[in-house]
C-alpha cells in the first residue's frame, strides 16, 4: 500500500485536564502504515492519534554551555548530538584515548580539548557534563561533577553497585544538582516518547503491565575489553536491563517496585566466561502493575538492524506495541505504534514526527532547576531496580 501523506486537523488532547506534548486526539489524519500483503481495513483506517509538531531548540547558541568527557561508549556521540540540537553548546571535549577523541572532534570540530577533566571542572561557562564512561566509573566520575557545581548527564546504565547509588543520592541531595541519565530506549526512541503521551492521555486506560524486549547484536570483535568484565560493565540486567526498568515505571505510573523472580545466563560465549547473554526479570509495582523484561545479546546476522526491540503496554482500555527500530519482515524503518482501543485498530510510523523533547526539557531544568525531563527520583529509582533485579539473579547456566 502507498503511504498517503500526513493531514491533521488542530484537536484538543485532555489528560488530567491539560494538553499532553506530541500528541493530538481527535484529529482527522492518514498516518503512513507499514507495509503488508495483507493490510486489514481496520488497520488501515483513519487513525485518531497524531503526533503533534516536533520540538524546537530551547536555548540560543551559548545560553547552555557542555562539556562531554570519557568516551567509552559510542553513546557518547548521540547525547552530545540530542543536546545540540535542542540547542546546547558544546565547549569541552575531554577523552586521553585519540582513538576514541579523534572521530567525536572530527564531528564537532568547533569544540576545544580539554587537557584534564579538572578543566572542564573549572569552568564557570559549563553547566552540564555528558559522559560515557566505563560504566563501573560512571559513577564516581558524576560525584565529582555534581560537587564542582555542575549537572551531569550519564548513558546507562548509571551505576554497578548500589552503593554506588547510595553515594550519588547522597551528593545529589546535598549538592542540589542533577545525576541524569540517557536510558535511550525510550528518551532516544519516537515510537517510545509518543507512546508516553499515549499512556499520559489515557488512550489505553490504566496500565497493568509492561513487557519489554531488548534484543542486541554482540558484535563481540569490536567491544572493548571492559564489556565481557562482570565488575566493570555491571552484568545485562544492570546494562540493558535498565532500559526496561525506566520504561516500566514511566508507563506503569510506578515510582518503586519488587523484583520477583531474576534469572541470567551465558549459553553461547563461553570464551568470555563473565558475560552474561541472556537475561530476564519480573517486576510488580507499588501500583500494582507487573512487567516482565528479556533482554539478550542473541540477534541474527540476518536481522536487518542491531535489535528488534519492543514494548508491550496492556490497559484496562487497550493495548500499545511498539516495534521500535524494525517491523520484522514487512518495514525496515523503525519506530512503528500499533495501537488497539475499543473503536478499532492502528498501525502508525510515527518516524521523523515527535522528535527527542526530553532533551530540551532536561536543558531547561538544568536552568530553571525544575524536574519537568525527568525527575531525579525516577532516574535513580530506575537504577535501583535494575541492580536489585542483578544482585537477585538465578544463574541458569
């Protein structure tokens, strides 16, 4: 089938009695639906939810001055991207490998090499730093950032220990600053962000579970040494996992949760004895939501992309799926929302048309010292769960 091109009309989205971001329902619209052999006329129909106008940068060029330091991660080259386009400017950039400086600088080459991460420390101009370290370092190195005055913004997952956790909360608290962190899977995905408005809206009603797959490529030539070390990269509970203990609080409407049952494995990397490939977890909120995660280094070399990652959100009122960066065998593109209510059912690609708005939320926290992004107790809620899931793990081989 032919995508038709988008059409909407202005329409009011209500939720606790205000407008919800990216979204608007009740809008006339012919969202573009994956392709298919068989495409059902309901899935086809007119869709009633359409993203609303992407976001736009939030600052003026210097008004919010980064830095970005310790380039372990390639992750490191989507948070300094998201930021700037939502308007930051990156100053700093501070990695003693040139290996891993040399293509981040290629990309932003206005930016200045710090020669020590006291530098970028120093610096009045800077407000936020992002990093990527070695995720058993991301940690101590944000202490150090929120007690020279600045807010810090880490890729997952944020913490290998929980006294690690302890200690952030703890600097957080006296420092007044801010220890965020990029779980991408919903912040850096549009079919994750427009479901969150979904959810806000109370497209499905109440939300009683949450399934969230993680799939990934291994890829294991090219990972670092640290990757398949179990006290540096934190197990695949405390990585990927902490993907889908954020997802679940965010769509759950939970703010703490119970770990019932963990489980974790290495069935086909016995070479590196200390990764872990396969993982899995149950979870009931103090709501009482369940969510169940899996989540594994065993994609396909014939898998088109790097995961097939999704999201299963069931309400009282429907249900949402979110194929996030493949539709297996019928689209290529990603972010696909499948959306079924009690007046039909919709299949929209939501790619290109809600944009990454935590972004520019986060930057006007940072200014403001408000909590609009995220708030500081659900990123660290989110880590907590992910390591109580880890430490609470049945080793299946």
């Amino acid at each position: 089938m032919n995508r038709r091109r988008f059409l909407s009309q202005t329409a009011t989205a209500v939720a606790a009695g205000s407008m919800v971001p990216n979204l608007v329902v009740g809008a006339t619209s012919a969202p573009p639906v994956a392709k298919s052999a068989k495409t059902t006329k309901a899935a086809s129909a007119t869709s009633p939810y359409v993203p609303g106008p992407k976001p736009a940068p939030v600052v003026k060029p210097g008004e919010f001055v980064f830095a970005a330091a310790y380039f372990d991660h390639a992750h490191i080259t989507g948070q300094c991207s998201s930021l700037i386009e939502a308007g930051a400017t990156l100053k700093w950039v501070y990695e003693p490998d040139p290996k891993k400086r040399d293509p981040v600088l290629t990309r932003y080459r206005y930016a200045k090499v710090a020669r020590s991460f006291d530098q970028i420390l120093a610096d009045p101009d800077v407000k936020l730093v992002t990093a990527a370290a070695v995720t058993s370092e991301r940690g101590p190195i944000g202490c150090r950032v929120l007690e020279a005055g600045k807010d810090y913004f880490t890729d997952k997952a944020p913490f290998t220990t929980l006294e690690q956790l302890a200690q952030a909360r703890a600097v957080a608290e006296r420092t007044s600053r801010k220890y965020m962190v990029n779980y991408g899977e919903r912040l850096g995905s549009e079919a994750g962000m427009f479901a969150t408005d979904l959810v806000k809206a109370g497209v499905i009603g109440r939300v009683v579970q949450v399934v969230g797959l993680g799939p990934h490529r291994l890829n294991k030539a090219t990972r670092p040494q640290w990757f398949f070390e179990r006290a540096k990269y934190g197990g695949i509970l405390c990585d990927i996992g902490s993907h889908q203990c954020e997802q679940f609080l965010t769509y759950a409407g939970a703010n703490d949760a119970t770990v019932v049952h963990a489980a974790v494995g290495n069935f086909a990397n016995p070479t590196t004895p200390e990764l872990e490939d396969f993982g899995m977890a149950t979870f009931v909120g103090n709501n009482g939501a369940t969510n169940q995660i899996r989540v594994d280094w065993f994609t396909p070399d014939g898998l088109s992309t790097w995961g097939d990652g999704r999201t299963f959100i069931l309400g009282t009122k429907g249900y949402i799926e979110l194929r996030k960066y493949v539709d297996v065998a019928r689209e290529k593109q990603g972010n696909q929302v499948y959306i079924v209510d009690g007046k039909g059912e919709y299949n929209l690609n939501v790619s290109g048309r809600v944009g990454y708005r935590f972004f520019g939320e986060f930057i006007l926290d940072c200014l403001n010292r408000t909590e609009k992004a995220m708030t500081q107790a659900h990123a660290f809620k989110a880590a907590e769960l992910c390591l109580k899931a880890q430490a609470a793990a049945q080793r299946l081989t």
